[in-house]
C-alpha cells in the first residue's frame, strides 16, 4: 500500500478509502493501493507546503540546482528498473519507458544548472541618482496536475522548473499511473529536498485536483490533460486571479504531398498513430494525402499495420503496448463506432484483440479510416488512442485548409521533397510546435 507524502512524511489519506492500480497488459497484476485522497489532505499538503517555501526561497538557487542534479543521478542509476515500472504501470513499450526515463532525467540536469542564470536586469535611468534593477523571485506554492500518458516526464518537466525558481509544490499525478510520479517523490526526498517542498497527494480530479485550483493558497497552477478540463480549470483558477499554465488537447496532422518518398510517409504516419497507443499529445491522428497518391499510400499503410507487433510492452520486439485502461478502450471502440456510421471506411483493425495474453489486458488492432470528410467527428475531435484517419486534398493549399480547420493544434508535419513547400508549411500551418 502506497501513501500520500506530506511535510516530508508518508501517511495515510483522511477517509482511509484506496483504490487499485493494476497492469494495462495484465489485469491481474496489481501494481499497488493508493490513497483516495479528500480535501482535507489537499489543505494539509497546501498548508505545510505555504509555511516551508520562504525558507527554501532563500536557499541559494546553486543549491536547489545541486538537489536537482542529485535526483536526476539518482534516477538515471535506477532508469531500467523506472522503464520498466512504467511499462507495467502504463503500457507502453520497453523503448517508449526507457526514452521517457531518460528526458525525465535530461530535464532534472538541465534545470538544475539554471540555478546559475536565474539572472535580473539593470536598467538605465534617466536619473543619475537612481539604480533600477530587477529581480527574479519564486511564485509561492505551486499545484501540479499531470496526465497517464507520460507519468515521469510531464512531472519532471513542471516540478523541476518550479523547485529551482524557490518554489514550493503540491503534487497530484494522474490515478491510472500514480506509483511513477511517488517513485520520482521519493528520489527528489533522498536527494536531499527539504521537508514539505514537495508533496504529493492522489486522488480524483473533481476533488483532489479541485481544491488544488480552487485554494486560496495556490499561487500557480500547471496542468497537462484534455481541453475540456483545462477550460474548467482555468475558469476556475481565474477567480482567484491564480497564475495558471496549461498543455491541452490536440488534432495533429502529418500532410504528406505528391513527391514524398510514400515509404517513409507510411513509416512516419505509423510511428506517429501509433507509438505510445496513440496515448500522446502529439500523435498523429489526421493524415491528408495529395489525391494523385493516395492509393500509394492507403496500400502500403495496410501493409505496414498488419505486420505491427501489438503485446506486452515488456517484450523487447513489441511496438504497440495496450490502451490503459478499460474506460480508455471503450472510448476508442466508441469512436471507431462513430466513424463507421459518420461513413468513413474502416480499412483496418478497430476491435478487441483476444485469444493467449490478449485476454488479460486492454488490447486493440490499430484502425485506419479512408473516405474521410474533414467535418466528421474522427476528424476533428481527440481521440487519445490508435485511430488514423486519412483525408484527400486536391492540392496543397487544399490540404493546408483542411488542416487548420480544427479547433485546436499542437504539432503538424509535412513530407515532401520540395523545401519551397516545406517553407510555406512552416509559415502556414497552424500549430504551437
């Protein structure tokens, strides 16, 4: 049974209900019991995370780098044994965990050393009897809510930035995939961060991660999920005039044009679905293909899915891990549903996998849709999971419309040998990287 971490301390919620985590690839493994976590707890975390921040602000910012950078050596000597967990814990593939382990530990040692730059300003006056300058200070106590689909390094990426800048932190990590974001808790502790700089509290998002937004005590928020939910925080957070940063959903299109080498394209638009089981904010989820090479491309994109290995993410030859968990697979099932009536063509995949190690965990074929209108819902809604859907676009300023007509973008790509077009792209698309 696993614990909250409050003020330097493991103790257990104020309700003493849990809950279980268990394995995407094998529902009978039970990863651990954690704390379904009450308001109650998130005060306490908050309280005690107020009163030891002004002393850590007055640490020198070399220092805190030097904590940081013993964290990130703690956690690359242990990075099999994280890659590993993760895969049991989330799902996804050996190389997936051991490349998200390694940017969580390149993050620890690239914020550690900005304990050197956290640098002011001197501005002349117009006065010769007046020194103006500037000063960079910590926020206060910061809320950190962060996602599944990567559980160590979405939270590496916001708790290190917000600990070097003096800052102290409430930690809620998402309840599919908690036992990452205490594993990376408790390495932060044996690197020698001061009691209740960090805390980190589990429990659901409409109680747990409300208070987190919604306390008087939060000076800033930084969340990572879906759009709907970001909406809602950030409403929320407003009322208090509360700091927030948030990453949010994502429509991402790969726009492979007439002369692109269509093996490569293929290559790239399945890596792009289906890496990570398409459970990441930057997977490829709307391809638009030139009509002159559609064909092409449909058939070699069959292809290419039918030899893909789908399986336990601790098999070193498997490419795609489970969905994971059961609510995120009825949900892409129900999208696949929704395609098929809307009248895209299924080409392939889009059902449960069964039969020997199947039946144990939360596994489907990976779907690909033709015939696809830009206004149908697989086309512009987030699906969080390995659907494709492949559009025709006459020509490329076609293909450029079709894919800034959605209501939010995060990453787009191109493939084509044309570096006129790959300019043009570059200045067109809309997208924030």
């Amino acid at each position: 049974m696993y614990r909250n971490f409050i003020g330097g301390r493991w103790i257990e919620c104020a309700n003493g209900e849990r809950f279980q985590d268990i394995n995407p690839a094998d529902n009978e493994e039970i990863i651990g019991e954690f704390q379904r976590s009450i308001r109650e707890d998130v005060v306490n975390a908050l309280e005690t995370a107020k009163e030891a921040q002004k002393e850590w602000a007055d640490t020198s910012p070399i220092k805190r780098g030097q904590i940081l950078h013993g964290a990130a050596q703690l956690m690359e000597r242990r990075s099999e044994n994280l890659a590993k967990l993760l895969t049991r814990e989330e799902g996804k593939t050996l190389v997936e965990s051991r490349n998200e382990v390694n940017k969580a530990v390149n993050i620890f040692k690239f914020f550690a050393e900005q304990g050197r730059r956290l640098n002011g300003e001197v501005i002349p006056s117009e006065k010769k009897d007046t020194f103006l300058y500037t000063l960079k200070i910590p926020l206060g106590v910061v809320s950190i809510i962060t996602p599944w689909n990567d559980p160590i390094a979405i939270p590496a990426w916001k708790i290190a930035p917000a600990l070097i800048s003096g800052n102290s932190v409430v930690f809620k990590p998402a309840s599919l995939t908690p036992l990452l974001g205490l594993r990376l808790t408790g390495i932060l502790d044996e690197a020698g961060l001061p009691k209740g700089i960090l805390n980190y509290v589990i429990g659901s998002g409409s109680i747990v991660g409300d208070e987190m937004v919604t306390n008087r005590l939060v000076d800033a928020v930084s969340f990572t999920g879906s759009y709907e939910v970001g909406h809602l925080i950030y409403r929320k957070a407003a009322l208090n005039m509360t700091g927030t940063q948030l990453e949010l959903g994502r429509k991402n299109v790969l726009i492979i044009l007439e002369d692109a080498d269509i093996d490569r394209a293929v290559e790239l638009a399945v890596k792009g679905a289906f890496g990570e089981t398409g459970q990441c904010c930057t997977a490829t989820s709307r391809v638009i293909v030139i009509k002159k090479v559609v064909s092409k491309f449909t058939e070699r994109l069959i292809e290419r899915m039918r030899h893909l290995k789908i399986g336990n993410g601790l098999d070193e030859n498997i490419e795609m891990g489970p969905v994971v968990s059961e609510s995120e697979l009825a949900k892409d099932l129900e999208y696949i549903n929704i395609g098929k009536k809307e009248g895209g063509e299924l080409i392939l995949g889009g059902s449960i996998l069964e039969g020997g190690e199947y039946d144990k965990g939360f596994f489907i074929k990976p779907a690909a849709f033709t015939e696809v209108d830009p206004e149908m819902r697989i086309a512009r809604e987030e699906i969080f999971g390995p659907v494709l859907t492949v559009i025709k676009a006459g020509n490329f300023e076609e293909a450029l419309s079709i894919a800034n007509n959605v209501e939010y973008g995060l990453s787009a790509s191109t493939c084509t040998n044309d570096l006129g077009k790959v300019h043009e792209f570059v200045r067109s698309i809309e997208a924030e990287g």
